[in-house]
C-alpha cells in the first residue's frame, strides 16, 4: 500500500484530511512518543458538521475501554465511521481523555495563551470552510493511560516510536482532523511535544 498524500501536522497544531469511504489513513508518530488526537466528521455539503465519531458510543458498541485492531468506531448517531485496520506501536491508546482546550492549561497554572488539542480542531476545520458548535471527545493514539485496579488513572508518557502508525479504513466519506497533542504540562508527551502525520493510502 503507496502513500497517496501525505500531511504533515507540525508539533502543537493540528490538520484536516478528507478521506472517501473504503479509502485508508495512517496517523504517523515521526518521532517517536507523541500522543495524537483523533477528531472524525461524516463529511456532507454543510459548513457545519455535526455527527461525528463518538468514544463514549464506540465504548458501548465495543465492551472496550481501549480499542483494539478490528474494531469498528461509531459516531454519535451508532453508525460506523472508522475500522481500526492495523497498528505498529505497542497499543496504547485512549478513549476516556478529552482535548485538552484552555480551561484545562489554566487549571494547571499555565499564564497566558497556551494551544491546545480543542484550539487546533477548530482552527483545522476552519481552514477546511467547515465549523463544529461543540469539541467532541477524540480518540488519542498512542496515548498511555492505564487504569489501575482501584480506578485511579496513571498519566505516562507515550511509548510510540519513531515511524508507529496506526491506520484506519473510512466507512463513509469523512473528515478526519489531527491535533499533535501540545501538552507540555503533563507527562504524556515527554514535555517535549512533537510533529505527526496523516497519511491517506492508495
């Protein structure tokens, strides 16, 4: 399988891909222990967009707290929208974190304007001409957060490296957005965020 077209998604930001149904995306780790979030539209002819991949939906189709290779992803309306084809990290990946937006660097005591997962979303569906009223939950790839036996969450650092890819085949034409996480405040990231890229498949 060629790389039809690459995007690169530069560290602290995030980017927008059109992919049609039966068509394959890779999200790419460049470097190696970047956690990235997974943001998924079903794509229509309105500037605004509204059904979407859904975790918490995903969770009750699946009976998964993580996702696994083989599944499916629905959106808000439990309808298929992704299938997890194939994953070369170590399998690490979140469906229970939100985005990170500024109320939560605010809490933990950045000053001033820091990015952040939320920020990146909108902007990347802007440049699209596309809008969304609300910041869904993503799926963050590569993201390492283990629930430990008393229900406490421990936040690690993610243990992708360089070239991981996990890729997913489209069940209906879709825009896929993908922030490379910007937290630098939390350990998930090493404190050192860095770039990702979308690859959509041939």
């Amino acid at each position: 399988m060629t790389t039809e077209r690459r995007t690169v998604v530069p560290a602290r930001e995030g980017r927008a891909v059109r992919v049609a149904a039966g068509q394959r995306v890779s999200v790419v780790d460049l470097e190696g222990g970047q956690v990235g979030d997974v943001f998924a539209f079903v794509a229509d002819d309105a500037a605004t967009t509204t059904e979407h991949l859904s975790a918490a939906h995903t969770r009750g189709a699946t009976d998964r707290l993580f996702p696994s290779v083989g599944q499916r992803f629905v959106t808000d309306r439990r309808r298929p929208i992704l299938t997890l084809l194939s994953d070369t990290s170590p399998g690490w990946h979140d469906m229970l974190i939100p985005a990170c937006d500024p109320a939560r660097y605010a809490a933990l005591g950045a000053e001033g304007f820091h990015a952040s997962c939320a920020d990146n979303l909108h902007r990347a569906l802007a440049d699209m001409g596309l809008s969304v009223p609300f910041t869904p939950q993503p799926v963050n790839v590569f993201m390492r957060i283990p629930v430990e036996g008393d229900g406490m969450l421990r936040w690690l650092p993610a243990a992708s490296r360089p070239g991981d890819a996990i890729t997913f085949r489209a069940e209906t034409d879709c825009v896929v957005v993908v922030s490379a996480c910007p937290q630098d405040l939390v350990d998930i990231n090493s404190g050192d965020p860095t770039p990702l890229a979308i690859d959509v498949l041939a």
